[in-house]
C-alpha cells in the first residue's frame, strides 16, 4: 500500500480518542497501512518480574494507528492538509519523471 506519510512528518489526529493531537511519524508501516505517533494513542504494557528481587513495572509506549486517522501539517503553512503529487522533470532520461509531494492548499512542495 502506498502511503503519503512518511517518517519525520508531522501530523494531527483527526478522529478517535486522540482527537487533536499531534507529534511527528516515529515509524511508517506501508504493509499495513499504519503509522506510530509520538505522545499518540499511548498503551500500557505490564512487565512480570524476572529475578527474585526485582520489581515488576509498566511500560507505557505509543502503539501504531491507521494512516487514516491523520492529517499531514504542512510545514510551510502550518495548516492540516491533503497530500498531493506533481510530476518533476528529470535529466538523465525522458522516460523517468520524479514524484514530489506537496500542500493541496499553499501548493509548496513537502520536503523530507
């Protein structure tokens, strides 16, 4: 599955529990359609203990959300905002064209 978010992006939820908040993409997974959020959809995690004497703890850590549910932050505008594509020229050959992404709204390009 393609994806327009990528890694590093900065995003804002726009549905569900998180509703309105944003962090940058820790992690894109293309195969599944899902991204991890920093500070976004946070779960617990109960760790037994290992050794004698040791203590037992909770592990809290952002778990992955569907692409979906996000909107990419335009870092020129600074508006919430759809991805779209244009084609650039490349000089080695006619044939290959290079994709850029950029704001539906400012129309400037995303740079990673």
């Amino acid at each position: 599955m393609k994806m327009k978010i990528k890694k590093n992006d900065k995003v804002i939820v726009i549905v569900g529990k998180d509703k309105g908040k944003s962090g940058t993409v820790l992690r894109a997974i293309p195969a599944l359609g899902k991204i991890v959020v920093e500070g976004v959809n946070i779960k617990t995690k109960h760790v037994r203990v290992r050794r004698q004497g040791e203590k037992g703890q909770k592990i809290f850590f952002p778990a992955a959300l569907n692409v979906s549910n996000v909107k990419l932050v335009c870092p020129k505008c600074g508006v919430p905002t759809r991805v779209g594509y244009r084609m650039l020229d490349s000089r080695d050959a006619v044939l290959k064209q290079k994709k850029d992404r950029m704001c539906k709204k400012c129309k400037q390009p995303i740079n990673q």
